[in-house]
C-alpha cells in the first residue's frame, strides 16, 4: 500500500465519523430507548457513540458475557507466547458514560411490541434496537460437524474457550504429526483470517514441532492476500505448510469425530490436531428478530445499517450483508458509529446522512511480519459501494522492514480500537 493511498484512508476515516459526530441541540433534546445486543467491537462502539451524542436518552447494552474476548490477534495466542487475557475486555468505561450494561443473555426480540427479552424473563422496551451478534456456526452444514465435533475439531473462530482448546492440542501434538486445518467457502467472519492463522500455526511448528507439517485444505482457490501470504509461505514456512485449493481437492466433505478423520472427494485425513472453520450465519438472535434471509446474513440499508426486513431494528458488523465491505472488527467499529449517528438522527427527527466509511486489515505472516488490505466506501443513494482508487494492499516483494512496519501499525490499531471501544 503507498502512502497516498494510507493518507487517503485516514482522511476517509475521519470523514466517516467527524463529519456526523457533532452532538447539536436536537441530539441533546431526544429522549429515547435504545437497546443495544452484543457487546464487541460493533455494540460496544454504537453504544458509546451515542452515550456521547444522545445524553439524554437511554441506553442499554445486553452482552451474556461481562468479558469480551476480541477475535484480532488471537491468532497469535496459537503461534506464539501472546495469553489469551491480552484479548479481553470489560463494560466499565461504557459505565462511566452512563450506559446501562446488563450481563444477561438477550432470549429473544418481538419487533411488533419493541421488546427484548433477557434470561431472567424481563422484558425490555426500545425504541430503537441495534443487533450486533457476531456469528454462530451453521452446525451440520459441513457433514459430521456439530457442537459436540467442536471439541475434537475445535474452530477457535469466537475466541475464548476454543481458542485455548486448540493451543491445547498444538501443545500436545506429538512432533512429526501433521496438522490439518479446514476452510470453508465464503462469506465468513475476516477473510484473511484462515491465512493468518495458518502463517501463525506454522511459525509454531518451525520453532517448537520442526518436524510436524500444516496442510490448509481450502475450499476456494483464491482468498484475500493470496499472493502475499503464498510469498510469505514461500519464504518462512517452506518445509511446514502446504496449502491445497478446491481445484487440487481441498474442499472438506465429511468429518468424523468419533475415529478423528475428515474426507475430501478423494482423500481421508487423521491426525490428533485438525482445526475445521466452518460456514457461519448471523448471531442467532438475528433469526429470531426477524432480520436474516435465506443466506442465514442480515440484509441492511447502508445509511443507517436499518434492517430492510423489520423497522426500528439496526444490524452492524458479521452479521449483515455489506460487501463489499469484509467482516472485520475495523468494518464493524466503523459500521457502529455510522449506525449511532443514523440512530441519533432519527430518534431527532432528522434524516440518516451519507458519509465515507473504510476498512484495514492487517495480518501477521509472523510474529514481527505482518501484511495489510485496506478499503473505502462510500454509502450515497443508499448503496454501499467501494471508492475507485483508494485504499490498497501491501507491495509483493518489500523488505524485512516494511513488514516489521505494518506489523507495528496492527499492534498500534489493535491499542487504539480497543482503547477508544472499551475505555
């Protein structure tokens, strides 16, 4: 990426947010409800844009857990020394804004009455309801692989439990023994997430398993930062990962967790480490208020991120159908505020506004190399869409330093999101 094209995207960053995030009077004035479900990077910002611009209303964040466990670089908790509680994060600077946070499980959503109810048989009132559920696993969808399979062929792609699971048993890998892992077709939460975690598997079998190998079995041929990370490869892990796309039987048919085997069209495969991502859906709270389609994702109306199948409801993050911008936590931190400004506006009496909106992601090749990709979007006439020569990707062939850079730049972006997300 040059660094017009970085300038380009600062400058669109602070477009998307600047240019709508000034409280004016009539933001003060407003009086709503607004609920808020899921608490990561999507939720947790929505609710503290507006605890900023909507002082007077009530908000109200709903997140079983009272931890969040972010997703970004938790690949490193697999390839290297990284703990896992480097990745979480508490409520209590949302608390300090004055946003109620309800540690309670959100059951279900009735859109006619406007309620959400929690665990406890509660019923809570909005006015305005913003869904940012993540994902779940679509069980079954790949043959054999359900929620009891997981904790053989743990998918470690919610971060938290499975992910130490999986260390686990790179841990106890006997050296020699392949590693097997398994990637799905899109669209799934972080595009380039499969390959950094193969990079950060393999630098872990260099340095700790030298004669164990990784096989990628992928089920597309081509994938976000192909060529760099196959550079990469090339260069790091030569003698520890081999990557196999659909074309050279790499889709993953079957699985059997009871004898811990997975079939392709032509080959089974054993082996005590095999780490299956599968296909993903919506959060399943989205299914039951009504806002997925027959993809399993939530449709939305990009100047607000409002639900075009229920009114009052607002999807940002994993779950919504927004290509072409990519499930990441950068596109669902930026979603959220684009979101509360739209919901700041409506409860106002005002129309949502268009604005700029972006994307980067940065992925680790190794712990010190790290490579990016990076967007911008524009959501005029209500149609989300890239802008034309902006953005970019990291250049083929830099030197050491470059990604010893961008691998600084990623450490410096994770700091600062989590910062200004959890406080």
């Amino acid at each position: 990426m040059t660094q017009l094209d970085r300038r380009f995207l600062l400058k669109a960053m602070g477009l998307g947010t600047a240019s709508l995030a000034l409280p004016t009077p009539a933001f003060a004035r407003a009086k709503a409800r607004i609920v808020i479900i899921g608490g990561g990077f999507g939720g947790a910002s929505a609710a503290q844009t507006l605890a900023t611009v909507l002082p007077s209303s009530n908000i109200t964040l709903i997140d079983a857990n009272a931890t969040y466990t972010a997703c970004p670089f938790s690949n490193l908790v697999l390839g290297t020394d990284r703990a896992l509680s480097a990745q979480q994060f508490g409520y209590d600077g949302l608390r300090r804004l004055g946003v109620t946070v309800l540690n309670t499980l959100a059951l279900d959503v009735d859109p006619v009455a406007q309620t959400v109810t929690v665990s406890d048989a509660e019923t809570i009132g909005y006015d305005r309801l913003i869904l940012s559920p993540g994902i779940d696993m679509r069980w079954n969808a790949l043959e054999g692989y359900d929620e009891a399979a997981a904790q053989i062929f743990p998918h470690a792609w919610k971060a938290g439990p499975q992910t130490l699971l999986l260390r686990q048993k790179l841990d106890a890998l006997e050296d020699g023994q392949p590693v097997i892992m398994s990637v799905p077709t899109a669209p799934f939460r972080c595009p380039p997430g499969p390959y950094e975690r193969a990079s950060m598997i393999a630098h872990y079998l260099k340095t700790r398993k030298p004669r164990s190998k990784l096989i990628v079995l992928d089920a597309k041929d081509s994938f976000s930062k192909k060529a760099l990370f196959q550079e990469a490869w090339d260069e790091h892990y030569p003698d520890h990962l081999e990557w196999r796309g659909a074309s050279d039987d790499g889709t993953v048919s079957r699985v059997d967790a009871a004898t811990e085997t997975i079939e392709t069209d032509f080959e089974s495969f054993d082996a005590s480490v095999i780490n299956i991502i599968p296909p993903q859906k919506a959060g399943s709270i989205a299914d039951r208020a009504g806002v997925s389609d027959g993809t399993g994702w939530c449709p939305i109306d990009p100047l607000a991120f409002e639900s075009t199948q229920q009114a009052n409801i607002h999807v940002i993050g994993d779950a919504t159908i927004a290509a072409p911008m990519p499930k990441s936590a950068f596109s669902a931190n930026l979603q959220a505020k684009v979101c509360a400004m739209g919901v700041a506006r409506l409860v106002s009496g005002l129309e949502p506004q268009a604005t700029i909106l972006s994307n980067t992601c940065y992925s680790f090749t190794t712990p010190d190399e790290a490579i990016s990709i990076a967007g911008v979007y524009s959501n005029e006439n209500n149609i989300l869409m890239s802008v034309s020569e902006a953005g970019g990707v990291s250049s083929l062939s830099a030197v050491k330093s470059i990604r010893n850079q961008e691998a600084d730049q990623a450490r410096s972006w994770f700091e600062t999101i989590t910062s200004e997300t959890f406080g």
